[in-house]
C-alpha cells in the first residue's frame, strides 16, 4: 500500500525487497511474483481473487515439490505471501484448507502490516523479514511445511486466526489465536532464533487427516444473518428470496447468528429456516437452544462448533459447498477438524465473546458485509427501513477492518474520468493523478468552478433533481467557509502588523488592537437578513447555479459517488439508500476495533457513497444535493 491518505495498493514490497535480503541473516534467494495486475485492497477480496491467489500458490506449490523429488530432499524453501490485514485471517483459513490434502513439503507464510512502510512505528518491514528467515532453507529455526501467519513476533497457525485491533495494542498486537500462537520469533544479526510448538504441531498432523477435499472454481454463496428477539419475519423471508436465486447460480448457505428462541415470531421463523433447509439451502445455526428447536430429521441443518467464529464458519461452508460434495456430507464435515480450525476448549474464545450487534429493534437494520455479498441484502434491508415509517432509519453495514465493503479493484481516480466520459462530461486527464478522494474531490471542484456554467448547468439538470435543502446548506456551508477563510486572512495581517509594530516600537495601544480587530470582522462579517433569505426563495434550477458557482464541492462530490456507485454493485445499493435517505454507518468486523472509512482507499469508496464515516472529512458527503432523475 502506499503512504498517501486514503492509502491505495502500490509496489511497496518490491521497493522494499532489496533491503530486507540484505538484512537476511543468511544468504536467501528470492522470487517476486504478483499474480494481480494491480493488487486488491484486502477488504475487495473475493471468490475470484481467491481463485488467483490458489492457482498461484498451487503452481509454486508444484513447482517446489517436482524439484524436492528430483533432489531427493523432503523440506524446501517456501512461499511468503504478503496480504493485506483485513482478510488475512479468511485467505489463510482458504489456502490451509485447500492444500491440506496435498501433504505439504513446504511452508506457505503469510504476513501483512498495520501500516505503510513509510509510516513512523510500521511493522512491514520487520514482518517481511522474519517471513523470509522462516520460510527459507535449512535445518533449524525454519517452520515445518503448513500455512502459518507470522505478525509482529508470534507465529499463528492460520486457522485459529482473527484480527482484533485494527492498530496495535500497548503490546504491539492486532491479531490473536486461539489458546496462544504457536511459536515465537526473533531475527538478529546473528541469526533467527524460532521457539516453536513442534510436539503440538506434529500432534495436530498426525490426528488431522481431511480427506482428499479439493474446491472447483464455484464456492458456494453463504450469506452471514444476526437474528435476535427482535428481528421482524419480513428479514428472513427477504434472506429465503435471495438464497433462492443466489448470484452466479452457487450453491446456497447461511450462518445465522444468534439465540431467539424468545422471539414472539419465533415459530414463523422456525418455517422459513425449515422450508429453506427443504430447498437445499445449507443452514448452519449459531445457538444451542435454536439447533434443538429448529432441526428435524431429514432437514439440512448444522450446529456452529464453539471453536469457530462465525466468519471463519462461513469460510469453511462456503468453500466445502465449492466440492462436489452432497449437502448432509457438507454439513456433517463442518465440525470436522481439518486443519486445525476445530479444537475442544472449556473456555469461550476471546473472539467470539466479543461478537455482538446492535438489536434489530425497529428502525435498525444490520448486514454483515462478506466476500461476495450479495447486493441484494443492503436493498432489502434498505426497503425495511424505508417502509416501517419511523423517523429513524439507521443501518449498520459491518465490513472488514476499517468498515470497508468489496468493491472495484480500481483507482477512484480512474473511476471518475471514465465514468465522465462515458456520459458525455469529458474531463481532464490529469485528475487521473489525484492520490486520494480529497485531492480528486478539491481539483474536480476546481474544474467546475472555472467551465462554462451554462452547459454544466443544463447537462446536470438533464440528469439530476435539485434538492433544495441540501443545496441550501451546501451554499450556506461554502459561504462559511468563505468567510472564515477572509477571517483568517484579516487576523493573519493583523497578527504581522502586530508583530512589526512589537519589533519596531515594543509596544502597541489597545486602541490599535480594537480597531484592526473590528474591521477585521467587519469586513468578514455574513449579512444574514440579506443573503440567507434569497436563497430560500430561489427555485431548484437557480439554486444549482449557485452552488455550480459557489459550492462547486457539492456538485464534485455526486460525481464522484455516481462513478462509484456505476463501478460497484454494492456500492450502488448503498448509494441508492442514502439517497433515499436511509443512514449508514460503516462498522467493523474486527472485534475490539474503531472504524475509521477515510484511512484506505477501499474505504474512502464508502464515504464516497453517502455511507456515514465521522469527523470533517467524511461529514460533506452526507449530504443530499442531487439524486438522479
């Protein structure tokens, strides 16, 4: 990633390579591959990005053991794979599922960063180079052949790993496994110095034997619900709609989350989980008390393990219906141990105590952003919100890290100037080069303001309805700003004069200092009872040309949500509800994480779209100025 603001997939790790062999405590070659054009961001992984990264690792893989046979060698140097935080956790749980029947001859490590190598306190560079030293060749201080994540100085077996900060913690930590990571690593001058838990290690290959399991090209389609007591029937006949014709044509499942055994729709739920698991759709049941109540004999239904989170369960379904497996043998392998995900414990694992969400009380809404949800799922419960007439319409969309959702494996620059063209607005090239959506946003606004308004005017209005109220506030919000700009300017001169007169005089009368004082803000003062009222009186043509003139911000900022939403299913879906004037706030996964959409570009996507997001950068865009006709 690169160091800019809303940071953007870039070639850091080839920048960096150099540098980290030559701290290598021992000679080790190295081979960079990039099976991606341009790298996704982590949180816009998905089942085709998925299907990238396995036929890369499959083709070393075979690669690696055709030339250990040939040598005679039962351990070879392995693969590191760098990938970003966000979905570290379920691309690790994939590969080790997908290759344990291949009896592994070599480590496959992941690694990762909570910030840019350019960043102060980064931890990419230290990571990339213990993931070398212990993927590399040798005897001793090296990983046995499995797939292992090492971050910071613990190294985890990858099916018992989460995310549970998105920065570090006093102790440098933001990912954890369950009871403790497997080993610890340090690299120094003199060498690597590995502890590691060999005798469990070799205990969990011995009793861990999948059977030849291996995924075709269609994972299944699992969609992940949180029901409670006060979720309406309307939110599971919705789930059975969509699981009906899901996208692609996979094979259906579903994670419900959740005990409402107390639910006074509770039976009525009960039918539409049974008719689902009758039409061949894989339900996997979170709570104890809901299994017992709902199963029935003939009916596909499975109970969570308590070892697994619910998005690591997802993972594991999604990929078994990916086999050409009938549904009950599906169902039956989920509380299988095959690589080390199941394991009994008498104590709950920290990150599945900590998996909560808000009630679905009336007015609220939660979905639970996973690779390839289905757009569908933000519409629906957009349409409940819309419905039930209360004032309060608030939908919390839980994504990955920073409350990101999938989305284009685009620039947002790129998106802009070819959206643009496409419908006739041509645009310079040159935003091409804006590193973020606040540097597009400000020179987009810049070429608003210096075209020809009477074109821009009439081609906006071909396509948009003006919304009085959000130009209004967009005008009053420019002239504002406006102002304290000129404010500013004014106690800037009055602070230089100021100091001249200290230098030259070492003193100044308080008359002097009043008088700069009051022109300042007179000459910066808003004449309310003149300017405000005219704009109440303007129609929504003449407020679009004021604010093409003076607020041309607003106007650049539904440009660039059209593009946005144009280039992304689920991006459109929460475009069209912010329009309609649903809330959404972006929340996150991680368990004991602050969501923060402005810090990456797959986030800075969502803001882009209306989808909530605090502070000043991230406020403007929640603003209805335009909605399209």
């Amino acid at each position: 990633m690169s160091g800019s603001a809303g940071a953007r997939p870039d070639d850091m790790v080839a920048r960096n390579l150099g540098p980290v062999q030559r701290s290598l405590p021992r000679s080790v070659a190295l081979k960079l591959r990039s099976p991606f054009e341009r790298p996704p961001d982590s949180s816009n992984m998905g089942a085709e990005a998925w299907w990238v990264i396995m036929q890369a690792i499959q083709d070393e893989l075979d690669l690696r053991h055709a030339a250990l046979d040939a040598a005679g060698q039962a351990r070879g140097a392995g693969i590191v794979v760098t990938h970003g935080t966000d979905t570290m956790a379920v691309t690790s749980l994939l590969v080790a599922l997908e290759t344990a029947h291949r009896r592994l001859r070599v480590p496959i490590v992941f690694t990762g960063s909570h910030a840019t190598p350019d960043q102060p306190g980064s931890d990419a560079i230290p990571n990339l180079t213990r993931s070398i030293a212990l993927a590399g060749p040798g005897d001793e201080d090296v990983l046995p052949p499995g797939v292992f994540v090492v971050i910071g100085q613990d190294v985890h077996l990858a099916s018992r790993l989460t995310k549970v900060e998105t920065s570090p913690d006093r102790n440098g930590r933001y990912f954890s496994s369950f009871p403790a990571a497997v080993g610890q690593v340090q690299v120094t001058g003199g060498g690597v110095r590995l502890k590691l838990d060999r005798v469990f290690l070799e205990g969990l290959q011995q009793s861990a034997r999948p059977p030849e399991l291996r995924c075709t090209r269609r994972f299944g389609h699992v969609e992940h619900v949180v029901v409670d007591c006060f979720t309406p029937v309307r939110t599971l006949e919705d789930l059975a709609a969509r699981l009906a014709h899901p996208p692609g044509g996979r094979r259906p499942g579903v994670v419900v989350q959740g005990n409402f055994v107390g639910s006074p729709h509770f039976e009525v739920h009960k039918g539409i989980l049974r008719e689902m698991a009758r039409s061949g759709v894989a339900v996997l049941l979170g709570s104890r008390a809901v299994f017992e109540r709902v199963q029935a004999p003939g009916l596909p239904f499975a109970l969570l393990h308590r070892s697994l989170s619910h998005p690591a369960a997802r993972l594991k379904l999604t990929w078994l219906l990916g086999i050409r497996l009938e549904l009950d043998e599906v169902l039956e392998l989920m509380p299988v141990d095959l690589v080390g995900e199941i394991f009994e414990t008498d104590a709950l694992p920290e990150w599945i105590a900590y998996e909560t969400y808000p009630d679905a009380r009336l007015g609220t809404e939660v979905v639970i952003a996973v690779p390839d949800l289905d757009p569908r799922a933000i519409d629906d419960a957009a349409q409940r919100l819309l419905d039930h007439g209360k004032a309060r319409k608030d939908l919390h969309l839980y994504g990955f890290g920073h409350g990101h959702i999938p989305g284009p494996n685009a620039a947002l620059a790129d998106l802009v100037v070819d959206w643009s063209q496409l419908h006739d607005l041509p645009l310079p090239d040159t935003l091409r080069d804006a590193p973020d959506l606040w540097a597009l946003t400000d020179a987009l606004s810049t070429h608003i303001a210096s075209s020809d308004i009477d074109p821009l005017h009439a081609w906006l209005l071909e396509r948009y309805e003006p919304q009085c109220a959000g130009l209004v506030h967009a005008v009053r919000n420019a002239q504002a700003q406006q102002r304290r700009h000129t404010l500013q300017g004014h106690l800037r001169d009055w602070l230089t004069h100021s100091l001249s007169v200290f230098e030259h005089q070492k003193s100044v009368s308080l008359r002097d200092v009043d008088g700069l004082i009051a022109r300042t803000l007179d000459a910066a003062r808003f004449r309310d009872s003149e300017e405000l009222p005219s704009l109440r009186h303007l129609s929504g043509e003449d407020l679009l040309r004021t604010a093409v003139s003076l607020a041309p911000h607003a106007i650049a900022r539904r440009l660039v949500k059209d593009s946005v939403m144009a280039a992304s299913p689920l991006h459109a879906a929460v475009g069209r509800a912010t329009d309609r004037g649903v809330k959404v706030h972006p929340r996150t996964q991680v368990t004991r994480g602050t969501p923060d959409p402005t810090r990456y570009e797959a986030g800075t996507m969502l803001v882009a779209v209306g989808a909530g997001g605090r502070g000043p950068l991230a406020a403007p865009w929640r603003q209805r100025t335009l909605l399209p006709r």
